[in-house]
C-alpha cells in the first residue's frame, strides 16, 4: 500500500468515528477464539468497475481497479495481523481476460503487476502468482514469475495471487501435468485409469502442498463460486459481504472471522 494510503487509514483511525470502530473492532476480535480463526483465506474481491462508476463518474475504469489493489493490500496485512498462514486473491479470471479488451485490460494488468511488486517489496510474505501465465502478455507474466521467485524463500504468510485464474483452467492444467509426469515414468494410461486417486491430482493443482481454503469471501452482494478453487473449496465455508470491494472495511473482514468461527463445520459429514 502507498505511503500516502497507510497514513490515511491511521488518520481515518484517529477521527471519533474512526475511535469508535477501532474499539468495536477490538472487541469483535476478542469474543473470536485464537483455534476458531481459519488458516487460509480466499476472497474474491468483487465491484471494482461498479465502485468507479459510482465514485469516481468521467473517470477510467481503472480507478476503480487501484482502489481495489490498495484494498487488497490492505486485507493482506489485515490477515497477517491475526496470525493467518495462507491467503489467496482472485484479482484477474480468465473469463475477464477473454472478454476485456486491450483498452481496457492493459491498465488493470499494469495494476496487478504494480501490487504484486509492493507485496514482494515488504519482504515478509512469500507471494505466489497462480494460473494460466501462459495467456498472458510475456513482460507481464515474467514479472510476476519475478516477485514469486523473490520471495520464495519468505517464512511469512504465504500470498497467492489468482491472475488470468479459472477454476477449469486449474482442472485441465492438472490432469495435463500429471499424464505428462506418469507418462515420463513408463506408466500406461490403461495403468494410470486403475490407480489415479484425487490426491494424484490434488498433487498438481496450482496450489500444491497448500491447505485448501478454509473461508472464502466475496463481496459486492454476488453469490456464486464463479469457478473460483473449485477443487479447494468442496468444503470451504462461503462469507458473502454486499460491500463493493474497495469499500469492503476491517470491520467486515473481523466480521467474516467471527461468523466463519461460529459455524460448525462439517467437511462434508
């Protein structure tokens, strides 16, 4: 987040108004048990283009798509604050990919590509680009391969970040990923039709190695998947907030953890 918006929060805190939410906030955090509050997140931060319709009118789409990228700075460290081990943001889907035009998708890549360098910068996440980096413009997708390869090393909170991102796209890429490493080793598909169990492929996802997502957000009043960890999510917990994205406050992201802690869950059972 620039410098300019960390100081803005801290003045908006310091407001009587401000006063009062910090408190609230407070409060809401301390009625959550520290076992309750899940290891990963996922949000799909939704309502950047209706938020500078309305807010900033005349003004070019990606007004809205850098208040949505200051937001999401934000709501990493606001997940860092409380101890959460693996957050991932949905901030570019293939579907948007295809049917934006260049006009249109040029600045929102210039964004993304801008936030995933202020999220390495920090140095204490390890930041993941995750999904089809092959549709990509080349420049865009080096850089972002760049940041990942920066912080891989980073003992932090670990940062996926979902660009030219779809759920089939993931499911295709796996199974392709792993009939090509079975085929490298001699097995027949007849051989591999008899033995492929889920976590064969659950092995070659883009999230490998990684929880699935306990909690998944989506803000703007939308409620659907829309394809978004369609393999991680099976047992996910769903927090739909109305809020259009970059108005979406640290009040409504203590809110989901205090819902998310009150469910029971079931995986399923």
């Amino acid at each position: 987040m620039a410098q300019r918006d960390r100081f803005r929060e801290w003045a908006d805190r310091l407001h009587p108004t401000g006063l009062l939410y910090t408190t609230y906030e407070q409060r809401l955090m301390a009625e959550i048990p520290p076992d309750k509050l899940p290891k990963h997140i996922a949000v799909m931060a939704d309502g950047n283009r209706r938020w500078a319709r309305l807010n900033a009118p005349g003004e070019p789409l990606v007004t809205g798509y850098r208040a949505g990228a200051d937001k999401l700075e934000q709501f990493v460290a606001w997940c860092d604050e409380v101890g959460i081990e693996v957050v991932t943001l949905w901030v570019l889907s293939t579907d948007n990919f295809k049917r934006s035009d260049a006009a249109e998708l040029k600045p929102l890549l210039e964004v993304i590509e801008q936030m995933v360098d202020a999220l390495a910068a920090t140095g204490r996440w390890r930041v993941q680009p995750v999904g089809a980096l092959d549709l990509l413009p080349s420049e865009t997708a080096g850089r972002l391969r760049r940041a990942g390869e920066f912080t891989k090393n980073n003992e932090g909170m670990h940062v996926n970040v979902a660009v030219s991102y779809g759920g089939r796209h993931e499911l295709r890429d796996a199974v392709r990923s792993l009939l090509a490493a079975e085929a490298a080793k001699g097995t027949s598909l007849a051989e591999l039709a008899e033995t492929v169990e889920m976590e064969d492929i659950a092995a070659h996802l883009y999230t490998a190695g990684q929880p699935d997502p306990d909690l998944v957000i989506r803000t703007s009043g939308e409620q659907r998947l829309s394809g978004f960890l369609i393999w991680q999510s099976a047992h996910s917990e769903f927090y739909f907030c109305e809020a259009l994205w970059p108005d979406f406050r640290r009040v409504d992201f203590i809110r989901a953890l205090r819902s998310y802690a009150q469910r029971e869950r079931r995986f399923g059972k």
